[in-house]
C-alpha cells in the first residue's frame, strides 16, 4: 500500500509542500518518466498559491499515482489507498468554502490541479469530477440546510458525491428523459427510472439527480427537478430510509477502469421535500437550468483532463524517442519523429491556455459557455490525437501492456463523449456564435 504521509513531514508551508524533496525512488523503472515531467510552469501565469499547490499535486501523481495506476486499471479496482491519500491532502474541499471546510479555491485552480491528476490517471480525476460537481450545485442553488448538511462532509471526502443525468435511452437529449418524480399526500416525492453512465454511482453517499415532475411541461425543460438523494456508500441495493435505490454491477468498460460507472435503479424511492435542490417552492421546475450550469463548469474540468493526459503523452513520446534507436541514432533525431512532437507540444499548450481562459472567464462571472464548449472540444480531441502520436511513435511495443501509453490509448476516447461529445460541442459552439454576432 503506498505512503499514506507523503506530505505529512518536512512541512514549511500552508499547502505542507516540502521545499527540498529526496530525488523519489521508483521501483518500477518504467515509471521513471515521472520525474521527467515537461517544465510548463515557468511562465503560467500561476499565482504563489497556484504553484504551490499543483507542484504538490503533481508530486503526489509521480509517487504515488503513476506507479500504481497499472494495478488498478489491470484490476479494475478502487484505489482505495490513493483516495485517503486525496482526502488528506484535501482535494474534495478544493473548490468549497472554507467557512464548511474546504480550501475556497476558484475554477481556474481546480482546473489545474485536475491537469495534474489526469497526468497520472484519468481515473483518479474522475473520482474527484462529479463530487466537485455535486458540490457547485450545492454551493449555487442550495438551501442554508443543504450547504450546512453537506458540504462539510464533502469536503472532507467523508461521503462522495455523484451526479445522473443520461439514462439507457438519452444521451446528449436530456429533456428526453423518461424517469419521474410524483408528490406523495405526505409531501415527500417518490422517484421512479432508470439512470445510466453515472461516475462513482455505487461508492458516493450522495446522488444529484435529474426527474421529470411534470411530464406535460411546454417546453419540456420547465418540468425538470434536480433531487438529492442519499444512499448507502458501496450498497447495491439500499434498504430502511434509502429503500427503493438499487445499484447494478458496474458497467465494463474498454478503460477508464477504477472508477465504477454504473446504473442506477430508482424504485419508488422517497425523497423529502427538502431534498429538492434549492428547496421545494424554488426548486421544483429549475433542475434543467441547474444540471446545464454545472455541465457548463463540468466541461472546463473535462479540459483540463484532456489537457493532462495530453501532457502525459507528450512526456511519454519525449522520453521514449530519446532512448529507442533505429539507423544508428535516436529516433527523436528523424524530422519526422521530431514533426510529430512539435505538433504535440503545440496542441497541449494551446489546449492549455484555452481551458484556464474558460475557468478564469467563469471565475470572474461571466458567461462562459461558448469558452467552456471550445476548450472542452479542443481539449479532448488533442488527448486522444497526443496519445495516438505517441502510440505511433512507440511503434509495436505501444501496443504492449509493458508500456504506459496502452492505457492511456484505453482511456483518452472517453473524453471525447463524457459531458457532451465532439459534435454536441460544435453545435454549441456555432449557436453561441451566432447569438452574439447576430447580424
């Protein structure tokens, strides 16, 4: 099991970073690259805090992260030591204030530090995403009771949040659903359908779901509520108070193994009316707009994953070009090795900058859709152009699973759907155009 004090000694700051590290002994020579990661640091734009901070995350992906994502992604098991080590270090609180607990951090330096897990394993990333999102809608729409029921507890990783919106039959159509939510004569609302594709549904104690409460509303977004419905952590089938929610087995995945995505059973499970996020009488009606706002914040963290498992096949190409030889020299000395690092490099820090413009745009209150849209299109499609480049640098032995880039080969095509796919991003991104350039 790995270190579970990684940063609990030689503290000298706030963020407990240690100013002077002990060069890190991997024990996997393949791994090694860890160390190696590509300086993009030096002109960022970063605040002290901001430095600190993701040096100290991208610390704890090279010892601990990337030396064990092999196992797990082999097992497709929870890791369950490098979570503690998440909750200790504080990043499920990143974004929530600190009056509950939590950092107070913004966007833009979420985004980052979700770079630098995404660096290590998308896997680890995804843990954190819908948590964060539940949170945000807690923090945005919820009641002083709801912030004060929950955020302290999310904060410390205590319970995890998950959030559903597709079912088996709706994907990128949301006002399709088909699952309800029916006011009782007890004035609780009883829930009915079935949800699918939900990130930590089995292991979160917390699931931010979207009903229909009014199936005749016209349009039919105006008959959407977001309900808050707790369950039992790793309970497939819920019973007493949580009664009515049932968790299948995990959907197998072709990667992003790990984190269990899952379906959700929702059977006459009874929610309290102060379970509607907002309250009842704000609340009802509202889940639409509610669910879209936080995909709007959802997508620039989907950037920043793509931004990360960009960075970590650059670094990949990089090392591996220098040390594989053909003809009598390296092959990174062969222009046309050295044209596709070019490209690679140019694409992630393009990606980059677009991602934390979105964040830093969001943070300052304005409307970031449009931005959020572009950098989440741009971004996942330079992760799985970055890794199929390394991939083809690596030639035969990219196909092995002895070298990192098959799982990174495995998990980059998911960015490309989660949270919008590609073509929903450009039919955003030209609608949005043309409503502010109307003519």
């Amino acid at each position: 099991m790995p270190d579970a004090g990684i940063c609990a000694q030689g503290r000298d700051d706030i963020l407990g970073l240690p100013r002077e590290r002990e060069p890190f002994a991997d024990p996997h020579p393949r791994h090694k690259l860890g160390a190696m990661a590509v300086d993009t640091a030096a002109f960022s734009e970063q605040t002290d805090i901001q430095r600190d901070i993701t040096e100290m995350v991208r610390q704890f992906a090279d010892e601990q992260i990337i030396p064990n994502a092999e196992h797990f992604d082999h097992e497709d098991s929870f890791p369950e030591p490098i979570v503690e080590q998440m909750k200790e270090l504080g990043l499920f609180g990143v974004t929530i204030p600190e009056e509950y607990g939590g950092m107070g951090l913004d966007l833009t330096t979420y985004a980052m530090i979700v770079e630098e897990l995404s660096r290590g394993w998308i896997s680890i990333s995804g843990v954190v995403n819908t948590h964060f999102i539940g949170s945000y809608l807690l923090m945005k729409f919820g009641t002083d009771e709801q912030k004060e029921h929950f955020l302290p507890k999310m904060a410390t990783g205590e319970i995890r949040a998950a959030f559903s919106l597709s079912e088996p039959e709706v994907g990128s159509d949301v006002q399709g659903i088909k699952s309800t939510a029916k006011k009782g004569e007890d004035g609780s609302w009883e829930l009915n359908g079935q949800k699918m594709w939900v990130t930590n549904g089995l292991g979160s104690g917390v699931v931010f779901v979207l009903m229909k409460t009014d199936p005749k509303a016209d349009p039919p977004y105006k008959g959407m509520t977001c309900f808050i419905t707790e369950k039992e952590p790793w309970v497939e089938a819920n019973e007493g108070e949580f009664a009515g929610l049932t968790v299948p087995p995990k959907i197998k995945k072709m990667g992003y193994k790990g984190v269990e995505s899952t379906e959700l059973v929702y059977d006459g499970y009874r929610c309290p009316p102060d379970r509607i996020l907002g309250g009842e009488e704000a609340g009802v009606g509202q889940g639409f707009i509610q669910m879209m706002d936080a995909l709007e914040v959802g997508r620039v963290n989907v950037a920043a994953r793509g931004v990360g498992i960009a960075q970590r096949a650059l670094e990949l190409a990089l090392r591996y070009s220098q040390e594989r030889k053909t003809f009598g020299k390296p092959i990174a000395q062969h222009q046309a090795i050295q044209f596709k690092l070019a490209d690679m490099a140019t694409k992630v820090e393009a990606a980059r900058l677009l991602t934390r413009k979105a964040a830093r745009m969001k943070d300052a209150g304005e409307r970031s859709d449009l931005e959020a849209g572009m950098a989440k299109l741009l971004a996942s499609e330079t992760g799985k152009e970055c890794v199929e480049e390394c991939f083809r640098i690596h030639g035969g032995y990219g196909y092995s699973k002895e070298y990192e880039i098959e799982r990174l080969y495995r998990d980059a095509p998911l960015l490309l759907i989660g949270e919008g796919t590609s073509e929903i991003q450009r039919m955003v991104i030209g609608k949005k155009l043309l409503q502010r350039h109307k003519i």
